[in-house]
C-alpha cells in the first residue's frame, strides 16, 4: 500500500471516529432534552436527601446526644455511688428530679448515650441480682472501646455462671479474654472460665484455660495460682 493511500485510509478512520461521537454526543443531548424535567428531579432529590441528612445530624441528632448525656449525669453519680436502683429507676421527688438509665433509654435510646446506658443499667441489674435483665441490657449494649466491651462481655459471662448456665459462661469467660488481652484482667476471666469448666465436669477444657492461665499470664494473681487450679482439675479428673 502506498503511503499517499495509507495516510487516506488513517484520514477516513479519524472522520468515521468523530462522527460516531458525535452521534453519541446528539444521542446523549436528546436523551437529555428529552429526560430534562425527571433528571432535575431526581438530582433535586439527591440534594434534599444530602441536606436532610446535614440538618438531621446538626439539629437533631448532635442535640439530642447533648440532651441524653446532661439526663444521664445524676444516673451515674448514682452509679458510681452503688446506688444501682436509683441509677436505674432515678429520682422524682418535689425538688429533685432526675432521670434514671432506665428512662434514658426510653427516650434516647438511639444516641450514643442511650446505647451506654444500656450498659449501665446491665451492670447495675447485676450487682442487684437480677442477672436475666442484667443480660438482656448489656446484649443490647455495642461498643468499639474493647475495654468496654470485654467487661460488657465478661459481666454477661458472670450472669450466666451465677444462673448456673456454666457452659454458656465458660464460652463467654473465653469470648471476653479474647477481646482486650491484658495482664489484669484477662487472668480473671481466664480463672473463671476454667472453674465454669470444672463445674460442668469438664476438666480436660479447665485445665486448657488453667494452662492458658499458667504460660501467659504466670506474673498475674491468679497466674501464680494456676498450678494449683491444674491440680485440683486433674485430682476430680483421677488423673
């Protein structure tokens, strides 16, 4: 092919190319003048639905979270003072009324502090002895603290051995030291999921937690008592 003819072919590909897009570019105006009136509705809604979104978080939301937080105070003053039913349930005598976890709740229960709350008021049905309603509150409890949340756990575990649901404690003993590995309280959770083993007659799971107990955390309270732990399964074990 001569170059006279090839540089033709390359002209008549470049012009064929242009005009497909402008044939695309005339389709999409067409789609366009032909769309107009249901594409600026729908981007008119994507914009609502941006500024719904803002106006919800600045003046709802970011309120409400202030609100739940300042009707918690008195709760957990409560709280830190073991007053754990008046957390709960608050006060409403003439003069001093204050809310309770309870009611925070109720009112804010989608917040941030709503959500603690719950967890407060987990923990309070547990040191009350009401360690069914204990459970039901911290399983609604959710946090990304994994200090928090490996207490949460291990409290629930707690609940469950003082109910005598020793194999769902055991797990949650194991579940909670998983969580936020540490040398003071992982060791306790440790400790209590092996001795919730021993209570189900499973002693060759107790002395694997009583092990865990020994190799990691020997320097630990409970860890310098692991082998006393070990002997003692080992004992109910006959071995």
């Amino acid at each position: 092919m001569s170059k006279k003819k090839h540089q033709k072919k390359q002209s008549s590909e470049i012009e064929e190319s242009f005009g497909n897009i402008e044939e695309s570019l005339t389709k999409t105006e067409q789609f366009i003048e032909s769309n107009q009136k249901t594409i600026i509705i729908v981007v008119l809604a994507i914009v609502a639905i941006v500024l719904a979104y803002f106006a919800y978080n600045k003046f709802y939301k970011a309120p409400k979270e202030d609100e739940a937080l300042s009707n918690m105070y008195q709760a957990e003053e409560f709280f830190k003072a073991e007053e754990y039913q008046k957390a709960l349930d608050g006060v409403s005598e003439v003069g001093n009324q204050a809310p309770g976890f309870l009611e925070v709740i109720d009112d804010y229960g989608s917040t941030k502090a709503g959500n603690l709350a719950h967890y407060y008021a987990g923990i309070s049905y547990k040191n009350l002895g009401e360690y069914e309603k204990a459970i039901d509150y911290l399983d609604d409890f959710s946090s990304d603290d994994y200090l928090l949340k490996s207490i949460a756990v291990a409290a629930k575990a707690d609940c469950h051995f003082e109910l005598g649901n020793y194999d769902k404690a055991a797990s949650t003993y194991e579940e909670a030291s998983t969580i936020n590995p540490n040398n003071f309280s992982t060791p306790i959770y440790l400790q209590r999921a092996g001795l919730a083993y021993e209570k189900l007659g499973k002693y060759d799971k107790a002395i694997e937690a009583y092990t865990e107990l020994k190799e990691k955390y020997a320097n630990s309270i409970e860890g310098r008592d692991a082998d006393k732990y070990i002997t003692r399964a080992k004992l109910a074990q006959g071995k």
